[in-house]
C-alpha cells in the first residue's frame, strides 16, 4: 500500500483566497467527523457542476474559462486541506480515497495545462498590462502545478525571465516557478519556498542555494517575507492527522 507521510507543500502552497470555503461538509445531524469518502463524494458533486459550468463557456471567454479552471484547480487542493484536518481522512487513514483524489486532482491539473499551452501558443503571456493581475495569478497557478510537464513549466519560466523586469508579471510567482523548478532538478532553492511534510516537521524539500541572509534578500527583492516568518506561517504538520 502506498504511504503518504512525505505529504509535500508543492501540492498546497499556492492555495488562494479564491476558495474560502469548503461546502462538503458532514451532515448537521450526523455523529462525528465525516469520512474521506463522504468529503471526497460531496466534493465530486460539486466539481461536476463547476466543470458544466466550465464547458458551457464560449470558447472566446478566455478570461472567464481562465478563472473556471483555477476554481477547479484550487477546490480540490482547498479538499486536500479539509481533508487533512478531519481525524480518520488523512492520506496514511484513507489512502484508497486519497489516491482517488490524487487521480482526479492530476486529471484536472493536465486538461488545465493542455487549455493554458494552446493558449500560450498565441500569446507570450497574460500579462498585467493586458489582462489583469487576477489572470497573471491563475495562469501561474496552472504553471505551478503542472509538474507532469516540466518542459512546458521551462517554457514559461523562460518567458518570466523576460517578462519580469517590465514588472508584467508577479515577481514573487517568478520565485516560486524557479524553486519548483530547482526542487524537479533535484537543485538547491534559490529563494528557499519549497517545503514538505517528513515525520511530523516542515523541511525544505532542497536544500538552499545560499545562506539564509543572501536567501532573504533575494526574497525581499520579490517581495517574499523572510525566510523565518514564511516558515512561521507553514501548517504545522504534527497536528495534522495525515501529514505526519
């Protein structure tokens, strides 16, 4: 059976304040926490409607079906947390219903990637100047989990190098791709935003690629907060009834 206590952030961090609530509750009238599989049911119903609600869109509406797809891509990580959070729903409890999970979130993050790559074969970017901050920010959330494909996260990362100093994209989601990226390379993190979940204790899944001062100010230039305070606000793993 598969073992999930390297329970890595790269799926988590990212999370937006676009999802602020789970509606895949347990029943008022039930006894207890509910289960994984009423919470990852629950959470299927609702997907479905978000994913009609997506196909429904004309295929112009590319700002609207650019938010749809980073809906679906953040409630399924907002589920992973809830999740977490119920005693007996953590991924080393319920690891059937945690690798039907994984399985529909990578089915999701790949149709997400396919939409974006077809669309970055017209444009360079969504670049704040035409299209906004919020369009900026999904398109990055659909880079950054689109680890199945790293050679299209190097495109884009190549393209944010460029795009960086014309301020057309957020340079603190410049910082992450490139972490995430040092992390696939099994590389040192320049600016150390890559963390994991190992028995009980958040650690970097890399190492960082130079001391913490020289880190922190490479974070600050960014706009990242020092290195101790990010890690100060991490989940705290051994209250986790899965992450440990």
């Amino acid at each position: 059976m598969r073992s999930f206590s390297r329970l890595s952030l790269a799926m988590l961090i990212g999370l937006s304040v676009l999802v602020g609530a789970c509606s895949a509750r347990a029943d008022p009238g039930a006894d207890g926490p509910p289960t994984a599989d009423a919470l990852f049911d629950a959470y299927l119903e609702e997907d479905r409607a978000l994913e009609a609600e997506l196909r429904a869109l004309a295929p112009e509406a590319t700002l609207e079906i650019l938010q749809q797809r980073t809906a679906r891509d953040q409630r399924v990580r907002f589920l992973m947390l809830e999740m977490l959070e119920t005693p007996g729903a953590g991924p080393n409890e319920a690891t059937l219903t945690w690798l039907r999970l994984m399985r529909h979130m990578n089915g999701i993050d790949r149709e997400n990637a396919n939409w974006l790559k077809d669309q970055l074969s017209q444009i360079v970017w969504f670049t704040r100047s035409d299209y906004g901050e919020e369009a900026d920010n999904n398109a990055f959330l659909i880079v950054q989990h689109a680890t199945h494909d790293p050679d299209f996260m190097r495109d884009v990362h190549v393209r944010f190098a460029r795009l960086a100093e014309s301020g057309e994209i957020a340079p603190d989601n410049y910082a992450l791709l490139t972490d995430r990226l040092a992390v696939m390379d099994n590389a040192p993190q320049p600016y150390g935003s890559q963390f994991e979940c190992v028995d009980g204790e958040q650690r970097l899944q890399t190492p960082l690629a130079d001391p913490e001062a020289v880190v922190d100010a490479r974070r600050a230039e960014v706009g990242l907060p020092p290195l101790a305070d990010y890690m100060a606000v991490l989940p705290d793993c051994s209250s986790l009834p899965g992450g440990g």
